[in-house]
C-alpha cells in the first residue's frame, strides 16, 4: 500500500468527516498530523488525509462531491 495526499484539512474535524464519507463508499483513508492542528498549528501543519494510491482519483471524486 503506497499511501498519497489526497487533501489537507485546517482541522482534524474537517478531515475525519472527509475520512467517513469516503469509509461510507469502501476507501479506506487515514489522517495524519491531526495533533499539530489540534494545538492550534493548522494553518503551519494542515491535517492531511492519505488514501491508497490506487484509490486516489475515485476519492478524489468522492470527495469533490461532498465538499466542493
């Protein structure tokens, strides 16, 4: 599994909610660098959300769906 960006987050709220939306339709996701932006850093330290290589351009799609 190579791991890409497909998005950054100013919270890991933000980025959990994305995460859910692509679980829903059978990406998996994983967040990373939430801590930074929990303190406050993320503006310096986005969140990112992180999805399989292979899976990238279906939860690119995905994901423009939810949040334009």
């Amino acid at each position: 599994m190579a791991l890409t960006e497909l998005a950054q987050f100013p919270d890991p709220v933000a980025a959990e909610i994305a995460r859910g939306w692509l679980a829903s339709e059978g990406i998996a996701a994983i967040i990373l660098d939430a801590g930074m932006a929990s303190m406050g850093l993320g503006l310096l330290a986005p969140v990112r959300l992180m999805v399989d290589e292979a899976d990238r351009k279906a939860a690119a799609i995905l994901l423009s769906a939810h949040h334009p």
